[in-house]
C-alpha cells in the first residue's frame, strides 16, 4: 500500500470541505435558479439605476463563493505551500471578503434609501405598455409566473393601468412582486454574506494570528 503521507492528506481535505460546501448549498440551488430566472427579466421594465443594484447583488455571489473556495485553502497543513507566502494568501483572501462584505451591504442599502421609490414607479409606468410593448409583456409574464405574485403592489395596479387580461394574475390575492423581489434581494444578500463570513473566519488566523515560523504573535494589519 503506498503511503502518500502529506499530499493524501490535503486532497482528502479539498474533498470533504467541498462536499461540506456542496451540502450547504444544495438546499439554495433551486432557490437562486428561480432567482436568476425572473431577476433578468426586470431588465425590460427597469432602465434605471435599480436594475443596477439587482445586478451587483447577483454579481456578488459568484464572487462570493469563489473567494470563499479559496480560503479552504488556507485551512492545509502548514507545510503545504501555497500560491503565495502563506500570511500573504491568506490576508489576500481576509482582505477580498471585507471588500465584498462592504459591497455587498452598502448596495443593499442604497436601493432601499435611495432608489426604492423610483424602482417601485419605474414598474407601475411600465404597465400601460403590457399590451403595446411584446419585451414588457413578456418580462411582466415571466416575473409574475416565477415569482408568484402579482402587479407592484397587487392586482389592483392592472386594474388602474386599465389592462385587463395581464398573465396569470389578475383578480389574484398573491402579494404584489416589490414583496418578492424584496425577499429575492435579501435571500441573496444572505448567500453573499455567509460566504464572506466563513471566509473570514477561515482565513483569519493564518491571516492574523502566525508568522513564518509558525509562532502566534498578537494581531499584524499590515501585509
């Protein structure tokens, strides 16, 4: 039997902390298809700063995800080198998910503060032109099917747009979409940012807490 001694080790570790990963995200994979699924097709009726917000938001998690993979990497034995010097790659990977981290949240916060209202409006003028525009039309379809709801605030934005026969919905008691593209956006902020904490936590003490030789000073800040 061969004995691979240290490099069995660090890829029965890639493995299992893939597979750590792949179970935690099983249960969100439908979730975020769906996600992606009528989130793009607001673009139609969005030419605003809103679709803008949405698009960082999504774009955050891929982003995400790829940082937090490559600090698993910072959790092998000390004597596996790594791309970089161990402290740098590690204060590399700290360093990107506060930044993400950061993005993240101030996106958030400015289409809430700032932008929300024109969002909100921005989707009520749109539905005049359910009937004369086929990309509004099919775009209103697609989000109110995959999302399950209805109008901005409820089917009674069709009835004052004075359309009648708007897809699956009307005289419909489903929730109005601003509720469901406000859950999609924080059931995204959440992927994003549980990402961005385990990678902080996983890479933090290579990070913070060693030096070359592997001793445990206090805290450096600096690369």
């Amino acid at each position: 039997m061969v004995d691979c001694g240290s490099k069995c080790d660090m890829i029965l570790s890639i493995l299992f902390s893939l597979l750590l990963m792949a179970i935690a995200l099983s249960p969100f994979g439908y979730v975020v298809h769906s996600e992606l699924s009528y989130l793009w097709s607001l673009l139609s009726i969005l030419p605003s700063t809103a679709a803008i917000y949405l698009n960082i938001n999504l774009g955050m998690l891929p982003c995400s995800w790829a940082v937090f993979f490559l600090s698993i990497f910072t959790s092998l034995p000390p004597e596996e080198k790594l791309i970089l010097p161990r402290v740098r790659y590690a204060r590399a990977i700290w360093f990107s998910s506060v930044a993400l981290f950061l993005i993240t949240t101030v996106n958030v916060i400015l289409l809430y503060a700032i932008d929300f209202e024109n969002f909100k409006k921005e989707m009520l003028d749109s539905m005049p032109s359910y009937e004369l525009d086929e990309n509004v039309k099919k775009s209103w379809d697609t989000l109110q099917t995959e999302a399950e709801c209805c109008g901005a605030n409820g089917f009674e934005d069709w009835s004052n747009a004075g359309i009648t026969n708007a897809s699956i919905c009307i005289n419909d008691k489903r929730l109005g979409c601003m509720y469901a593209i406000t859950t999609s956006v924080l059931i995204t902020m959440f992927l994003n940012i549980t990402a961005q904490a385990s990678s902080l936590y996983i890479s933090f003490h290579d990070a913070f807490m060693i030096s070359g030789d592997g001793s445990a000073p206090l805290p450096r800040l600096l690369l």
